[in-house]
C-alpha cells in the first residue's frame, strides 16, 4: 500500500471499563446514578473553566490592541516604531506585575506627553519600577512621571532618576508617590521656570507632609510661596530685606532652593514664635504660610529623615 505522508489515528475510545464501574454501581446505592451525575458535572465544570479561560484571553488580547491603537494615534509611531512598542509592551507584561495592556496604557501617557519611540523605551522601565514599589496604578504613576519631567525640564530619559526621587521621598516621608503626584501638578511648573530641581523640590513636599500638608494643599502652599518670593508686593520685598532673604547670591544667579530654604530657615531660627508666623504669613500669604513654616520649622529628626537621606539616597543611586 503506497503512502501519502499522513498518519491516521482511531478515535473511538474504549470506554468499556468506565460502563463496568457504572454498572457495578448501580447495583448499590442507585450508585450509577451518583456516578453519573458526578461525571457528568465534572465535564460541565471543565468546559465551563475552559470556555471562561478562553473569552478571558481573548478580552485580554482586544484590550491589549485598543491600548496599543491608541498608543499609535497619540504617538504617531507605525511601521517598526509601532511594532517594537507593541513587544516592549508584551515582553514588559510577561516579566513583571502588569499586565500588557496595563504597559500599553502607560505608553499611552508617554506618548500624550510627546514622547517619541526611543524615549519610551528608555523611560518605561522606570514608571514601571515605581509603580510595582510604591502599588500606584500604572498609568497614573505613567502620567505623574511624564508630566512633572516636562515641567521640570528634565529628558524622558531620566524618567528613572525622577522615578527614584519619588520612591526615595515618599518611603521617607508621610505621604505616597500618587499624593506626591498631586502636589507636583500645582507646584512643578513654577519650580522648574525658577530653575528649581526635582530633588530640592520634593524634600520640602516630604517636610511638609510630614506636617499634615500634603496633595493638592502642599502644591498650593508651595507654589504660592514661591510665586511670592519670585514676585514680591512692596510689604514683601520689605520683609525679605529684613530676613536678609533673596532669590539670587552675590553673583545674581539664582539660588537653588535648597540653599533658598537653608537662607530662611536661619533667619527664622533667631525669631520668637509670634515673629515667625507673622513673617511666614508677609512671605507666603494665608495659604502658604503654613507650608513655609512646616519646611524651615524643621526638627533634628525630620531633618535627617528626608533632607539628608533623600538627597544623598538618590546620589548614591546615580553613581552606581
């Protein structure tokens, strides 16, 4: 007999033992039955989880293309741009805590913050470190980091270091990477016009949380102190002459804010109690003053909690 290169396999069961066993069942105790119903029951549940584990693979896999369509539509990324994107996202989703739709999503905000192909790839890895330390949502933790680094100045490619300046802040302070996110959205933008860095900027939102000001209020209280030093009225110009507080250093180039701080922080430190909150009140306004006394009111042990370790935790990190 010639052969065509196909292999035939029977596909009757012999199934003449499990009829036995039924049978011998049914002899006692309507045994046959129970057995019945029992494997019965298993066929269904077996079909069922199958079936399930089907329909949950492929909604998996639709939300997977809705993410990564939009992702092309925010970026503009086709062709090889758009497939290495889509692996990044599916590599990311095999091998850590997301899933590849939740990659997709994050690449979403980065491409909304016009991010090119390259810069996602470079900034990723970072959001998703964040995020898997600090339990945040990945695209929320996406779209803190995209939008605080525009406002800052800072490249796509330093999205890990702004990310180790979050998780470094918030594990030394009390408050979290999305509260920290909040405060950035109000005061980044004036930081970063000042020239101001995200390290300086994110011990005094640590100090203040560490007070009770933190989210939306601490970005309000800093911004708004800010803005006054940079802009003083006529009243706060005086005060500040009086401090010997100023934005600039003898050279007239600006101060960084750490050493802005340090300069009111010591003028603070000779005033009595009533002196100090009628200057924080001159410098930062009602809304600020709180914010501006919970930074330079600073006690030994928050000192050492956030300002020292959080700036030298994130050197060390860089020259590793």
């Amino acid at each position: 007999m010639a052969l065509d290169g196909y292999l035939t396999f029977g596909t009757k069961l012999d199934d003449s033992g499990v009829k036995d066993g039924l049978e011998k069942l049914d002899k006692t105790v309507d045994g046959y039955s129970i057995g019945k119903n029992i494997f019965s029951n298993l066929a269904t549940d077996a079909i069922k989880a199958a079936g399930g584990a089907l329909v949950d693979a492929a909604k998996a896999g639709i939300d997977f293309e809705a993410s990564m369509s939009k992702v092309q539509a925010v970026s503009g990324a086709t062709g090889k741009q758009l497939e290495s994107l889509t692996n990044l996202a599916r590599e990311y989703g095999a091998s850590t805590v997301f899933s590849s739709s939740e990659c997709a999503e994050a690449l979403n905000y980065m491409g909304m913050a016009g991010w090119t192909a390259e810069q996602m790839t470079s900034g990723l890895p970072g959001v998703l470190n964040l995020a898997a330390a600090s339990g945040e949502d990945l695209g929320t933790t996406s779209d803190i980091v995209t939008d605080a680094l525009t406002a800052f100045g800072m490249k796509a490619e330093e999205a890990g270091h702004f990310a180790d300046i979050l998780a470094t802040a918030s594990s030394r302070s009390n408050t979290n990477v999305s509260m920290m996110g909040e405060t950035f959205k109000y005061v980044a933008p004036v930081a970063g016009a000042l020239g101001y860095s995200a390290e300086d900027v994110a011990v005094a939102v640590g100090l203040m949380a560490n007070n009770g000001i933190k989210a939306s209020q601490a970005g309000t209280s800093l911004r708004t102190m800010l803005s006054n030093l940079a802009e003083p009225t006529d009243k706060q110009a005086a005060a500040m002459d009086v401090l010997g507080i100023s934005l600039t250093d003898s050279s007239d180039k600006m101060k960084t804010l750490d050493a802005l701080l340090g300069d009111i922080r010591g003028s603070f430190s000779g005033l009595d109690e009533a002196s100090k909150a009628s200057y924080a009140s001159i410098l930062a306004g009602s809304e600020g003053m709180s914010g501006l006394l919970a930074i330079v009111i600073v006690k030994k042990l928050e000192k050492q909690s956030v300002w020292y370790h959080t700036k030298n935790e994130i050197n060390e990190h860089n020259h590793e």
